[in-house]
C-alpha cells in the first residue's frame, strides 16, 4: 500500500475498498459496519436527538488533541449538552490527495478511543478524496443520533438562576493560537478537548434542578451567554474575576491581545442551575475540573445583554463575538 | 520575572479602589470641570473595558482622542490597500484591525473573499519571511502606526535593502502623535471650530514616547498651557496619570510629567529616531478621517527609496472620499461631543457598518461606547 493518499482512493473501487479496509473497518468496524450496504438500520430510538457537524483545522494535530478526536467529541459534546447519551455516528471524511497515511490512521485511532469513551459507534460512513491544494489536508463532517434522558432547554432559564463553568477558559483557542504563531511557552498550553458526557452522565444521575448546558466552542463563553440572554429576553450578570483562566493562557491572551472570553473551548461549558443546587452542582462539575466555578446569576437588569463585574467595582457589557478574531495594533 | 509580573499589579483591584478614592479627594479642591483627553485608542480602550469614567468624580472627565491608527485612515488609503491587495501576483501584509475597515470598494477581508492574498503579521519583520518564500510575487506592506510602529517599518525597510529582496514594496501610512494633538487645540484650518474645544490636558500615549520620548510634548504646557502626564495602558495606569493630572490643576502646575516611568525617558529610543529619520520624512499634508488635512503629521519613504514605495509604483486614485455628513466624529474628537449625541450613533453608524472614524475600531470612542455600554 502507497504512503499517501491518491485520488484513486476516492474512486469507488479496488483502491477506495483498500483504504477502507485497511485503515477504517480495521479500527472502527462494528455489527452494523460489518454489513457494507448502502445504509444502516439502526432500530428504535427513544427520544432521538439529532445533531451535525463539520471540522477543519489547522493545525491538524495539536497539543491536547487531533481533528479525530475534536470531530468525535465535538459532535458528541452537542448530544450531552442537551442531555441526550450519544449513540450512532456517520463519518464524512474529505482528504486532499496527498495526505499522510500514517497520519490518516493516526486520526482514525483517536477517533476510535473518543468513541470508546462515548460508548457510541460508527454506524455508516463515506470518503472522498479531492486534487492537492482544494482542501487543507484532511475535513471531517460527524452527524450523531443520541437518547434524551433529561431535557436540558435553554427555555427553562429564569431569573435568579445561577451560572456555572465546568473549568478554566480558553485552552483550546490559545493551545491553536499558539501553535499557529510558533510561540513556545515554557508550560506548553494543552487543548481542553475532551468528551463530555462522562461529566453530563453524572449531572443527570444527581437529579438535581439543573436547566441548560451549552459547551462554550466557537466564539467561547461570549457567544454562549449572549446567545442565551437575547434567546431569555434576560440578563446575564457575571463577576469577571471568578471565570477561571490559566496564567499561560492568560499570558498567551496578553501578547497577542485576545480576550480569553471569545476564544474556543472544546471540553468546558456553560450550565444554568436552579439557585437552590448551585453548590451541589459544582461539587460534580469539580470531581472532574477543580476549576470549576459559580460565575454569575441571571437577572432582569438589563434584558438581552451581559454584564460583567469588575473586583473595583464597574460593569460594562460583554458583547457578541464578531469577525475575525484580531490581535489589537498598538 | 514572569509574565504576569507585568501586569498583574497594573490590575490590581485594591490600588484601583484606593487611586480612584485619593482622586475623588483631590479633586473636591478643584474649581470647575477639568476634561482630559487621553490620546491614544488604546486608552480608551482601557478606560471603557476597565469602567474606569465609573470611577472617577463628576468634574472629572475623558474626551477621547484621535489616537487609533485605523480610525483615522482616510477611506481612499483604505481604498489604496484594497486595490493594491487585488492586483495579479501579490500578497498584501498588514497589521491586525486594517483588516476589517470598510473602504469605498470594501475591506480588506472582502478583497480576500474575492481571492486576494491578504495576510496580517503580528511584526512586520514576519514580511522578510513571505517575501524570501514567495520570490515571483510582489509583497506590498501596507504600514499604518503612530510612532511606536514607525521604527519596525524603518527596520524592515533596512533589511530589505540589505538582503537585496527585490519584491518588496511599502505603503506608508505613519503617523505623529504632537501634530493631530496641536490640531485639536490650535487648527490653522479657519473652518474649523478648534478655539471653542474643551480639551483642558492631556494623557500622553506612552507606548509613542517610548520612541519619541516625553519631549514631544513639551510645547503643550509651554505654549498652549495644557499639562500632559505620559501614562501607561493599564488601568493602575490611567488612574494613576489622572491623579497626576488632577495634582496639577490642584496645585497650579502646568508640565509635562512622566507616569510610565518603566520605560519613558525624556529623549526616548534615539537608535530607533535615527532607524524612523533615515528613511522616512514628512509629508507636508496628511488627511485624517475626521480631521482633515494636518501639516506635518505624517511620514513617507524618502525620494531616494522611491522605488520601494507603492504609491509612487502604482497608479493610485488621488480623490479624497468624504464621510457621511451626518457624521459628528471631528466635534467628537475635540470634545465638544460626546458619541451618544450622533443622531447616527448606534442606528446608522454601528461596529459592523462604521460611518465615521470613531466607530472604525475598537479602538474608537463610538465603538468602544457601542460595545462596552457606556455604563454609570
């Protein structure tokens, strides 16, 4: 078998099925890849919640993680976060031709291990292969089918409610920033990717009154909370100081003038609780991140916005992520 | 020393509250309204993200100045970069925030939408770099700063020449920081109302006198008896440099005073003066978004080095395109209003689709009021 991937591998016949082989069944094959027909039956699914996604990155591979493991836990992610245990997965993967074999299977391994955690399969797949220079490397698209469990709804949001994060900002934003601009810091910034419904599994054990949960990936913690407060028609007032940020982000943030809170998260999110289990909530949220943390409440204050709190006591808005994530000039 | 040694005290809430306590005291012996202009977009940026105007006593308050190198871009330089960017074989580098400022054709960003090569570089040595990797493609570097970025496009400029880099070539758009400060209080331009301005002192950007030391402005207390404290971007800072300020008013000084001692000197970074005179001089006009035309207040590359200069290699449009005429952004900028006053703040003129220079970047005082909120 060739090093790298050609065009003939996209093409359907003796060189498609041999990459498929040899590099996707023999990681991900399962009862319902074993058929190889043109769809899959699935059975019944209660309660089904249905979700899509599609992942391009550079770099491919980065401190913490690799598109295989992002796109996995990523599509994943979404399912937990409305409250539903992930099931089935289809794979799209988009190559450019060209592309690495062995980085190839290195992707297909972490997919594999994400899926492990997830207890969720492959359940039908597709791959194209595209000429040199019409895609960066490699794209993958994952749609997922999970079973509800417990309905966590943005529409259960009320004033009073409290406002939690699972763990420190930023990570994954910085960790790719970083790796991007070739800045090397003395403690190299991991990615946070990493499949949530580990944590999301226990919060619905508990039973307790949590209302909404949304992991806090493009456009960060911003976009999460002004989404929410103009979806409530209500305000989302947050004590700046207590949203945890580690010093290497931080420092990373500093030089090259970002602001922790619109850069991407891939395994930290954003929950909404009931003001009585707040305290309780985080004791689960810390078995798993110590940095977990109550940030703030919601009130009526200003509707549709969110504020932040200063430790000197000033408030300002926190707006809606916009454009190109820029560094400032001078 | 670690990073956050360098600004973590700068930040510190407890010295913010004490500063804020021990201005409030001052200021109780002042007579009237004292309003200080901070120059720089970055201090205004501090101001707004930090809340400081919050803190401060109601005699005391900000006018927010023209010092945001992107704001002020005339929209047919903008207009330059874009057809500069859309031209066969070329990649266009700039810094950051230029990326998104709508010209009369469009952005930056819209030029790459269309297939342009436009890069940003977080230094302009990173263009050396594009330009070695890219020897059949032109690499134009659309140079934009007050002084503190002048110096880098002056070495950049040194190394091109001396590793021979024949596809390089510059558009220059730097400018000074003493001149706009001096158009403000004291216009030459008869049609523009700059006796009746409020500004009453000045916070001096320090990252400018880093350069160009604190000497560039000592002809604001001589001359225009207006104090100027150079202050660095912290909040700690500001705070800081409008005690100074207030001290001055209070005890009947007039100079010009030094809060960012950790690198401002008198004389400033003469090496990095002589990198700026060697190659550049001044134009005699320059155009500011808002402003108008200001004598002195820019540099271009010396006739000598003509032949890395871009707007002498390409035909470039010499027509001025003027701002809305709603637009209040010269009024803004001399203090005489504040960004809420605009009968087109916030409706037509928004961070997304900028009328007027001040709501250009985020470095603006319209947009920084539109995305902070303004907030007593």
């Amino acid at each position: 078998m060739q090093k790298s991937v050609t065009l003939a591998m996209g093409n359907g016949g003796i060189e498609n099925r041999e990459l498929i082989e040899k590099i996707v069944f023999r990681h991900l094959k399962n009862s319902f890849l074993q058929n190889a027909e043109d769809g899959t039956v699935l059975g019944d699914v209660k309660n089904a919640v249905f979700t899509t996604d599609s992942f391009t990155i550079t770099p491919l591979f980065f401190k913490g993680g690799d598109i295989g493991k992002l796109s996995v836990a990523g599509a994943c992610n979404d399912l937990a976060m409305m409250g539903a245990k992930p099931l089935f997965l289809t794979l799209g993967f988009i190559i450019e031709e060209g592309f690495g074999l062995r980085d190839f299977e290195r992707i297909v391994r972490s997919i594999k291990k994400e899926l492990s955690i997830n207890e969720a399969f492959i359940v039908a797949g597709d791959t194209k292969v595209v000429p040199k220079g019409s895609c960066d490397g490699i794209y993958i698209n994952v749609s997922a089918i999970g079973e509800r469990l417990r309905e966590f709804t943005q529409k259960k949001i009320e004033p009073n409610d409290k406002i939690l994060i699972s763990g420190d900002i930023a990570r994954h934003g910085a960790s790719i920033f970083a790796g991007r601009e070739g800045i090397e810091l003395e403690n190299e910034i991991e990615s946070d990717c990493s499949s949530l419904w580990v944590v999301v599994k226990e919060l619905i054990e508990s039973g307790l009154n949590i209302k909404a949960l949304r992991d806090a990936t493009r456009g960060g913690v911003a976009a999460v909370l002004n989404e929410w407060a103009i979806d409530r028609e209500l305000c989302f007032e947050i004590e700046e100081a207590k949203i945890p940020l580690r010093d290497e982000v931080r420092g990373i943030c500093e030089i090259l003038g970002f602001d922790p809170l619109i850069l991407a998260n891939e395994g930290t999110f954003v929950a909404v609780v009931g003001e009585e289990d707040d305290e309780k909530v985080l004791e689960i949220l810390r078995k798993f991140n110590k940095n977990a943390q109550i940030i703030g409440e919601v009130t009526k204050e200003y509707p549709k916005r969110v504020l932040l709190k200063s430790e000197w006591g000033t408030r300002r808005f926190l707006d809606m992520p916009s454009g190109e994530i820029l560094p400032r000039i001078c | 020393m670690e990073l956050r040694d360098f600004y973590e005290k700068f930040r510190d809430p407890e010295t913010i509250k004490a500063l804020a306590k021990e201005i409030e005291k001052e200021s109780e012996k002042l007579n009237g309204v004292i309003n200080i202009m901070e120059v720089c977009g970055g201090h205004t940026h501090t101001i707004m993200k930090y809340g400081l105007l919050q803190l401060l006593p109601e005699n005391i308050d900000f006018i927010h100045g023209p010092g945001c190198p992107v704001c002020i871009m005339p929209k047919e330089r903008i207009d330059h970069a874009y057809i500069l960017a859309m031209q066969k074989d070329t990649i266009l580098c700039t810094l950051g925030d230029m990326i998104k400022v709508p010209g009369s054709k469009g952005s930056l960003q819209d030029a790459r939408s269309k297939g342009a090569d436009v890069r940003f570089v977080y230094s302009p040595m990173d263009v050396l770099k594009i330009a070695t990797e890219n020897p059949d493609r032109k690499v134009i570097f659309f140079a934009i700063g007050f002084e503190t970025t002048t110096p880098m496009t002056a070495a950049l400029l040194e190394q091109v020449i001396k590793r021979d880099l024949k596809n390089v070539l510059f558009h220059i758009n730097h400018v000074t920081v003493a001149e706009v400060m001096r158009e403000l209080i004291d216009s030459r331009d008869e049609h523009i109302d700059s006796y009746n301005n409020r500004i009453d002192a000045f916070l001096g950007p320090s990252h400018v006198s880093v350069i160009a030391g604190s000497r560039i402005y000592e002809e604001f207390p001589k001359k225009y008896n207006r104090p100027v404290v150079v202050a660095g971007f912290e909040p700690v800072d500001v705070m800081e440099g409008v005690l100074m300020t207030v001290r001055q008013f209070v005890e009947n000084r007039c100079e010009v005073e030094i809060q960012y001692k950790r690198s401002v000197t008198r004389e400033g970074n003469k090496k990095a003066w002589e990198m700026i005179e060697r190659y550049f001089e001044k134009r005699d006009l320059f155009k500011w978004r808002g402003l108008g035309n200001i004598p002195k207040s820019a540099w271009k590359l010396k006739d000598e080095f003509s032949r890395y200069d871009a707007e002498k290699v390409y035909d470039l449009p010499k027509e001025e395109i003027e701002d809305h005429k709603l637009c209040i952004c010269g009024d803004i900028l001399r203090g005489m209003a504040k960004p809420t006053e605009c009968q087109v703040f916030g409706t037509a003129c928004t961070p997304f689709k900028p009328l007027g220079s001040c709501m250009v970047s985020s470095e603006g005082a319209c947009a920084a009021y539109y995305k902070y909120g303004n907030l007593l």
